[in-house]
C-alpha cells in the first residue's frame, strides 16, 4: 500500500499541472455550493442584523424593499415623505423617530442627513474629530474617509445632482469635522450631514449677501439673482445669514426610524398606518429583509439545481480525461506487467492515483471554504451589499 | 538451467510459427541468441520468461515448467528468479535512476524493498558507473546510461536466469562493451545463466554457445 501511494505520488509530481488542474476542478465542484451557501448565509446573517436593528420604519407608501434598502443602506430614495411624519411620530409619545435623508450623492458615495440621535442609535463614535454640530459640518464614515482621502478640517463639496442645469443648487462645501470608527454596516460608506445641511444642499436654505458687490461669482459665492450672491462655504462669519424658506415640516426626507418605546407602542404606532391607500407606509425591516431573503435563497436553490447537472459534468470530464490519461499510458501499463506487476496491482495505483488527487481536492476544498469563511463577511458587504 | 521440449508457438492470427524441437541450456551458461529479423529471437525469450506461453510442448527452468504454472505463479516466478532486459528500455519516466531500478520490489510483493535491496541497488548502480546519478530522472541520461538502468533494474534480484533482447543495440561500441561486461560480470558472480539476443556479430565471441534461430522458424 505505501509503495503503491509512493509510485502514485511520483506520478502526480512528475505530471503536475495536469494532477492540479483535476484537483482543482475537483475542488470547485465540491467547494463551489458549499462556498456560495456560505455567502448566502452571511449576507443573511448581515442583512438580518442591520434589520433587526431597526425597529420600525416610515417611508412613503409604495415599494417596502426600496424604502428599506433606502434607509438601511442609502440606496436612492424610491420617494420621499415630509419631516412633519417624523413630528407626527414624536406627538404620539410611543416612538422616538429619527429622520433619515439618503438622497444626495458625494462622489459616488451617499451623503446622508440624520440628527445627532442617530448616531446614538447606531453605535456609531467619531475615530478622529467630532460628530457634526453646525451647518456645514459632515462625519465620513471610515471607509469613505479611506476612499475620499479626508481627514478632519479638510473640505468635502457636494456634487451638483445636474451639472448641466445652470439654475440648479450650488455645490457646497462641507466642513469634515469627524471620521467614525469602523463599525462594518453601511454608515461606513457614508458621508453624514445634520437634516438642515441637507436641505441646504438641496436648495432649501440658504446664505447670502446683498447690496453692492453681491451678484458675483467666486470662490465664496454662487449668483442667485440680481444682486444677491449665495455662499457657497459656511463659517462661522456667515452662518447666522442662513435661513430657510418654508415650513421645515414640509422639508424632505426619505424615511424615519422610529424607535418604539415597547411592544404595545410598537402595535400601537403600526395601527396608525393601516390604509394602503395613504401617502406613507410603516414598514418592520426585518420582516422586509427576509423577504429579500427569500427570493435571494430561491436564487441560491436555483443555482444548487444548475450546479448540480454542472458538477456531474465536470465529475464526467473528470472521468473522461482520467479515462484518455490511461489509454495514453497504455505503454507504461504494458511495462510494468512486463517486470512483474498484476493487474490487481495496476488497479491499486490507479486507485492510489485517484485517492491522492480526491485528497487534494479535498484539501484544496477545505481551503476554498475556509477562504470563503474568512473573507465571507467582508465579500458580503464589499460586493453584495455595497 | 532452461529445457525445451517439443515447443511450438504461434501468435493468434499470424503466420509467424516458432517450434523448437529441443534446446537446452545448462546453468551458468552464456548463450547468443541470432538469427533474422522476425526469427522468433524475442518470442523466444518471452517464452523463457513465462510471458508468452507455448500452445504445445514445455519450457523448463531450473525444472519448473513454465506451462504448469497460472499466471501468477509464472509472474512471481519470473520476478523473483529471472532478469529480463528489454529490447526498449521501459524505464518509467516519472521515477528517477534508484527507483526505476528498484520498481520492482515496488509492485509485486513476492518481492521485499528494504534496506539490503537498497544498498544493492546503489552497488550494481556504481558497477554500472551510475552512482552520481541516482537521482536523476531517465530524460536527463544518455541511452547508454538508460539501458543501464534497466540492466541494473534486471539483475537487482540477483535471478538465476538473465534474459536479454537486444541491450546493447543502438550503442555506440564502449557503452555496448560495458554492459555487456556488466551483464557478465554479474551473471558470473551470481552463478546465473545469460541468453541474450544480439545482432552484434562482434559481441559472439565472448558468449559460450551461439544459437542460430533461423533453423527453428517453420
């Protein structure tokens, strides 16, 4: 038996690509599912987690998945309701609600208004800097300040949603205040702004100057008509110049979070949305998500079914060539009977052969699925999530 | 010593018929075996050794008759009491110098691989001026140094019959000289019978007895 292993070991090193190449596909046929089960059940595990976190969620009426995915991790908003739900939340006492406003975009990452409460909500504590406290002031979350190359007291402007509408919102520039610590969720990938900067970037509010001199356009300033120049940076010198118009209860948002105070709250807050025909629905992100989940894991049993056929066919192209392989070594076979080996042994080597490469899928495997283990969450959230 | 009787052979569906009416070789005997292409010379000794079996009569060696015996008791027999150097070389690619000699205690186990065998291997291999090359692989010798191998591979069980077809064709003429010295050398030491087919007249002298095979053939 140790001789048969030592001459198939020889074998398999002296025809080595040809030994790794079986091996390896050996190792995908039987990592593959077990790899891609892995990753589903992380992304369940992560998406559950983050829903599970979010008690209860208001949104605009229509589809439940865009306003969670919207709220939960900045996809763009299906719609948006008024900040006057999130009052309506606060009077009735059973929930504290906090406005979300996942609109904007700033270089390619999501620039989202909250109130400080949410951070509290979340865990989430500035690494460097502080959290922001006035207009104008933003927090990256870790990897959008390791994306954007920023750092506390640096300047991040805003991204005009049309660059081509001349009339359009100004960019602003948004003082980085604070860099949060990494807490592996999407707020990671966040740029944060208070709710009012928010509305400043979209033209709700504003700062200007007027009288002689105004109407110009520099680096300060954006024209808005006349003689009457925008800011385009708040300071301390022109914070108190800003203001809005309007009522700030009919300001935007995308969603409110709202955080019941018990269960009976909960039921109670969720009776107030029972119309599907009203402007808002009250949604809980976990029931949403594993619906998400649902369809994902029916997308996973669709490619257990393709992968299935697939393996057999690969096992049989394994065959095959392992079949090629020993009528190529007709002439070696033919030696060794020649110098004394039965056929009973000939089948020992092979089987030996067989055995060691089945070992090195096996391990090879082992190694894949051990990978996808380890790097399974930060896949996760890098490529199915993010 | 090897006695044929009344041999005949044929292969199925060929023409080509061997019958040799009675040969017989004593122990210790070094005999040439010539004769034209296709004159049975290495039926001849696949016979010897039990690989081809005849359809009548007996090939006897050291009394035992080769036709009585089932397959596997031919091939341990042959394993474990003759040499057989082959007309191709048969080295096995993927094994280097010691372990193509020592293949066969690989894969029959009537054969024991241990420490003695090893230490034989590499003596025959230094006999056979290999010894700086055991861990060689067959690719990266010259065929003088691969035929050689295969003479070091035959005579590793120290057999009592040494069968060789051809194993110093396609030589040039000092690699023909030293295996053939290496093959007598060691069937002297061992007290071992040689028959070995050549088609080097020059070589004949050396051997005791000459047999032509062309009588034979019908």
């Amino acid at each position: 038996m140790q001789h048969d292993f030592y001459l198939a070991w020889r074998y398999l090193r002296h025809n080595k690509i040809r030994s790794l190449i079986l091996a390896a596909c050996l190792a995908m046929i039987t990592a593959l599912p077990q790899a891609l089960h892995r990753l589903l059940d992380e992304a369940e595990r992560w998406m559950s987690a983050r829903a599970e976190a979010t008690p209860l969620l208001v949104g605009a009426q229509g589809s439940a998945a865009d306003l969670v995915l919207n709220a939960l991790y900045f996809t763009d908003a299906p719609a948006f309701i008024s900040m006057g739900e999130a009052d309506r939340i606060a009077a009735t006492g059973w929930a504290d609600p906090l406005p979300v406003y996942a609109r904007f975009r700033v270089r390619g990452l999501p620039l989202v208004g909250v109130t400080t409460d949410y951070f509290e909500f979340r865990g989430l504590a500035p690494a460097e800097g502080v959290l922001p406290a006035l207009l104008g002031d933003c927090v990256l979350g870790a990897e959008a300040a390791e994306r954007l190359k920023l750092a506390p007291g640096d300047v991040l402007p805003t991204t005009p949603e049309n660059v081509f509408d001349l009339a359009g919102v100004h960019p602003l520039k948004l003082k980085v205040v604070g860099i949060l610590a990494k807490s592996h969720v999407p707020d990671d990938r966040a740029v944060f702004v208070d709710l009012q900067t928010a509305w400043v970037i979209e033209g709700l509010g504003h700062g200007h100057e007027t009288g002689p001199g105004a109407g110009r356009a520099d680096a300060a300033f954006a024209p808005l008509s006349g003689d009457v120049s925008a800011y385009t940076e708040i300071t301390p010198d022109n914070l108190a110049s800003f203001h809005f118009h309007g009522d700030p209860a009919d300001f935007p948002i995308s969603a409110v979070i709202a955080v019941p105070r018990d269960v009976r709250s909960a039921a109670l807050l969720r009776g107030r949305y029972p119309d599907s025909e009203a402007k808002t629905q009250i949604v809980r992100p976990l029931d949403v998500t594993r619906s998400l989940l649902q369809n994902i894991f029916r997308i996973g049993a669709l490619f257990d079914a393709i992968l299935l056929p697939l393996g057999a066919a690969a096992l049989l192209m394994v065959a095959l060539v392992f079949a090629l392989s020993l009528r190529l070594r007709q002439r070696e076979i033919e030696t060794i009977h020649l110098i004394g080996c039965s056929p009973l042994t000939v089948v020992r080597l092979m089987a030996a052969e067989i055995a060691l490469i089945a070992l090195g899928a096996g391990t090879l495997g082992l190694v894949l699925v051990q990978a996808v283990r380890a790097g399974a969450a930060e896949f996760v959230r890098h490529f199915v999530i993010a | 010593m090897i006695q044929i009787e009344d041999l005949e052979f044929r292969y199925p569906g060929a023409e080509f018929r061997l019958a040799v009416p009675e040969l017989r070789i004593s122990r210790g005997e070094k005999i040439a075996l010539i004769g034209a292409s296709g004159a049975g010379k290495t039926t001849l000794l696949k016979l010897m050794a039990g690989i081809a079996v005849p359809q009548s009569g007996n090939v006897r060696v050291d009394g035992v008759p080769m036709r009585e015996l089932s397959d596997r008791q031919r091939r341990n027999f042959r394993v474990s009491r003759i040499g057989f150097v082959f007309q191709e070389l048969e080295l096995l690619e993927y094994l280097n110098v010691l372990d193509n000699i020592v293949h066969t205690y690989r894969i029959n186990r009537v054969l024991k691989l241990n420490g003695r065998v090893r230490e034989r291997a590499a003596e025959l291999a230094e006999a056979a001026g290999l010894m700086g090359k055991l861990k060689r692989m067959p690719r990266e010798l010259s065929q003088g140094e691969r035929q050689r191998v295969a003479v070091c591979r035959a005579l590793l069980p120290e057999p009592g019959l040494i069968l060789a077809d051809e194993a110093t064709g396609s030589l040039d003429p000092g690699n023909k000289s030293r295996i053939l010295g290496l093959l007598f050398r060691m069937t002297e030491r061992n007290g071992a019978t040689l028959a070995a087919v050549t088609h080097d007249h020059e070589l004949l002298p050396r051997f005791d007895r000459v047999i032509d095979l062309s009588a034979f053939r019908r």
